[in-house]
C-alpha cells in the first residue's frame, strides 16, 4: 500500500512537471536570449563616443556683461524658475528657465533673445559629445517621456534627443538644464534595446494594460518556473535510483540509448538548477519590490522667483570669478539664495537679498527637498534627520543605475534619501527592503561578485548561465515531444 502510493506521488510530481515546464517553456526562451543580448548591448557592442562629460568655463572666461536682474528687465520677465550662464558658438548666454518652463536663451552682451536656443544648444552639445561637426542633423525632438530607445534606466527628462544623419544613425540624449549626457545609441544599440525591452521585461503588457499588471503576470510567470524548478528536483530525488537501475540494466545489456534526451535533461538540468534558482529568486523579489513601489511619482520640486527678490547682483557675489563653475537659483525656507558651484566642487549659498553666506547651505537645502518629497509621498517632516553624507561616486546602496551624482544622502530611521541639489531632484530612496532587493539583483542576477575578473568574464559568465538554462529547457521539450 505504502509503495503504491509512493508511485502515485511521483507520477504525480512527474506530470506537474511537464505541465509548469510547458507553461513556462516561452518565458525563458524569451527571457534567456534576450539576457544573451544584454553584454553585447551594454559591452561588446556599446557605441564609442569620444566625450561624455561637458566641463563648462569659468565665470572669468564666460565674460557676461549684464546681469540676469538686467536681462530681466530688459525683456519684462516679472518671473523666472532657474537661470545659468551658457557658452556656446562664440557668445554667452544667459539660460532662463521660464514659468511655463521653457528654457529661453538671453545674450549675456546686450540682452537679446535667441531664437529657439535650447535647440541650438542641444545641437552644439550633440556634436562636442561626438566630436562630430560635419554630419548633418536627421532629426531633433524634445523628448519628455521615456520610450523603448530612452528607457527609464536613464532618468533624466526632458531632454533632447538628437539624431545625426550617418550610416550608424548615431542618436543622443542631452539634458540642456544641466549640460550633460543622457545617453546614446547607434542603430544597432537600438534593436537590441527594443528587443531586450519587450522580450525581457514585457513592455508590451504595461503599454497595453497597465504597469501594475505587467508586474503581476510576470510575478505569476515566475512563481510557476520556480515551482517548475521545484519539482523538477524533487523528481531527481524521488526516482534517482529507479534512473540509475535503468541506465545499469540497458549498459548490462548493451541496449540502445533511446531516451538519452530525458537523461541529459536531468543530468544538465541538476548542474545549472542553483544558477537557475539565483536568476528565479532575484527577479522574483526585484519584481515584489517593484510592484510594492508601484505608486504616482512624487510631484517634482518647482518654484517662482520674483524678480523682486534678485536684488544681489549675481555678477558681485564674494567668489573670485575663476573660481565659479555655474551659479543658479534656488527657494528654500522662506528664502531665495545664489547656488554657486565653484571649481573645487564645493558649493555655497548667497542669500539673494543681502549677500550673506548661508552656513552649510548644501545640508539645508538636501534637508528641505528631503521633507519635501517625504511629504509627498504622505509621510511627516523631520527638522532634524540622522545624518546627511555628500556622494560622491556610486556605492552598494545608491548604485550607478540612479545615474545622477553628486547627491546629498539624508537619513532618516531606517531609509536614505538622496537628493541632487544640483536640479531640487529626488534621485531615488532607499529602505530596508530597498537595500536587499538591490543586492540580491546585482549580485544574483547580474553576478556583480565576479567584479573582480573583469567585466568581460563576468558576462561570459552571465551568458553560459543563460545558455545553460535554455539548453536545460529545449532538452526537456525535446523529451516531451518523444514521449508524445
């Protein structure tokens, strides 16, 4: 009696088996080569690109001869956001940010506008980052949201995106507000970008329905290949001897290998079931984490500057004119203050009214966003937070996918808060769960712990991991179509 049922429980876990495998089988043949893709899309056949960092001139060099308060007046702006100063094409401008926040362009000589600047600038960024004077310009839009070419890995919008007209049909994305890089693509990036996103991620089902339900099919998905894999252990287990007597029996008896295809599926299947098991447990919790996160974007930082309240000229700030890298503007507490950036990377706060410094602006200013974005993510101030630490290079916790740097990390309990006073921006937040979901992807899913050899290896690595599991998969399809 005890035997027969033994039998019935593994011809049970057998068919359970094939039927999660099957179910999964699509999945990880999509999710398996589209991983393949992913050292070649973000190593092997990642675009050159001569320059991808903007280091502008100091205020000495840049020469303005009017103020931002007298190129306000001059063009009867009661009102601004932000403003900076810009060289491109042999002039300074002034950079103004406007209510409705479009950036115009200002001459810093006498004053007059630029028509359609921002472009302008874009275009002069476009070709420094390149290097490349002479191709013609394809196309050039405003991009405001991210798509399958600009995916949300890159964070920063709006921004350009700037198509040259070249056999590669190189396409870069600059953020004109900060003078930067957003990122590029040739035409070969680009197909695999959009292969990986819909193959990889399943873009298709948050286009269409919505992102939370893209996450929960995925969750599902993945709940069923671990209970695949469960099973498929737990049949190794239960018949491993009743396989062994069989494979002893047909060697005594000189008989023909004929379902050598079930044999290596098991074989293989149990050498790559861990790397399968880390890939499965790592996305499973990526995507929880995910789902759990999945709530409205805090409302963005914005403000109003009155022209009233410029009354420092920001031309006679306490600061030697070599020493000043950008100065902008920036209200918090009530009050409205030079944010200027010097050459040493340090950056100090005038109070717009008097000139007075402002003692450990940058702290203040990361404290106040920090409330800010607490605030709108429905949790109270703290005046007073545990500690507030300047970034300057990407760690464990604020990892080189947030893209932005430097930020202010302001802690509070147990959850980090970083903040790039640089642009009011709230670059990400981490807690508790954050933290472990982060490692366990990185280190699980993207085998970051072999570092060490070198990035090359480590996708070598990633790739037979990969492979590993698509073989260990089509072997088992293989078997089923045999038996059927």
């Amino acid at each position: 009696m005890m035997e027969k049922s033994t039998q019935t429980l593994r011809k049970n876990f057998y068919k359970w088996h094939r039927i999660l495998g099957l179910i999964a089988l699509l999945p990880v043949i999509c999710w398996t080569l589209s991983g393949l893709l992913h050292p070649f899309m973000s190593n092997w056949f990642r675009p050159f690109i001569p320059k991808e960092v903007f280091k502008p001139l100091t205020e000495d060099k840049l020469q303005p001869k009017l103020s931002v308060q007298q190129v306000m007046d001059q063009n009867h702006l009661g009102q601004i956001r932000n403003f900076s100063l810009v060289n491109f094409n042999n002039n300074t401008w002034y950079q103004v940010l406007l209510k409705d926040s479009t950036c115009n362009y200002y001459s810093a000589l006498n004053g007059k506008l630029l028509p359609e600047g921002d472009k302008a600038y874009a275009i002069y960024l476009a070709r420094f980052f390149t290097a490349d004077s002479i191709s013609p310009i394809k196309r050039i839009t405003l991009q405001t949201k991210f798509d399958s070419e600009y995916q949300p890995i890159n964070h920063l919008l709006p921004v350009w995106k700037v198509r040259l007209n070249r056999p590669d049909g190189m396409t870069i994305y600059i953020e004109t507000g900060q003078s930067r890089l957003g990122t590029f693509n040739n035409n070969t990036r680009r197909i695999m970008l959009s292969l990986f996103e819909e193959f990889h991620t399943w873009q298709f089902l948050g286009d269409s329905a919505g992102e939370r339900v893209r996450i929960i099919v995925l969750v599902c998905i993945i709940g069923i290949l671990f209970l695949s894999l469960l099973s498929g252990i737990t049949v190794y287990g239960l018949f491993w001897k009743r396989f062994k007597e069989i494979s002893q029996k047909r060697k005594a008896k000189g008989g023909e290998d004929k379902r050598f295809l079930h044999r290596f599926h098991r074989q293989l299947g149990l050498i790559v079931s861990f790397v399968m098991l880390m890939f499965v447990i790592s996305a499973g919790f990526h995507l929880l984490v995910k789902l759990h996160n999945n709530k409205p974007e805090s409302k963005p930082f914005e403000q109003l500057i009155n022209r009233d309240q410029l009354l420092q000229s920001n031309l006679t700030l306490p600061v030697a004119d070599s020493l000043i890298k950008k100065v902008s503007i920036i209200k918090f507490n009530s009050r409205v203050y030079y944010q200027v950036l010097k050459t040493n990377k340090q950056v100090e706060y005038f109070d717009t009214q008097n000139g007075a410094l402002l003692k450990d602006g940058d702290q203040q200013l990361a404290v106040s966003l920090a409330n800010y974005y607490r605030q709108a993510n429905g949790e109270p101030a703290v005046n007073k937070p545990d500690s507030v630490t300047l970034i300057k290079q990407f760690n464990n916790d604020y990892g080189f996918i947030n893209k932005r740097l430097p930020v202010q990390q302001v802690s509070f309990d147990n959850q980090n808060w970083y903040i790039e006073t640089a642009t009011a921006k709230l670059a990400t937040k981490t807690a508790g769960i954050d933290r472990a979901e982060g490692l366990s992807f990185i280190f699980l899913h993207k085998y970051f712990g072999m570092t060490w050899a070198g990035k090359n290896i480590r996708d070598i690595v990633t790739m037979l991991a990969a492979l590993g599991i698509l073989v260990v998969s089509l072997f088992g399809f293989a078997a089923f179509i045999k038996n059927n």
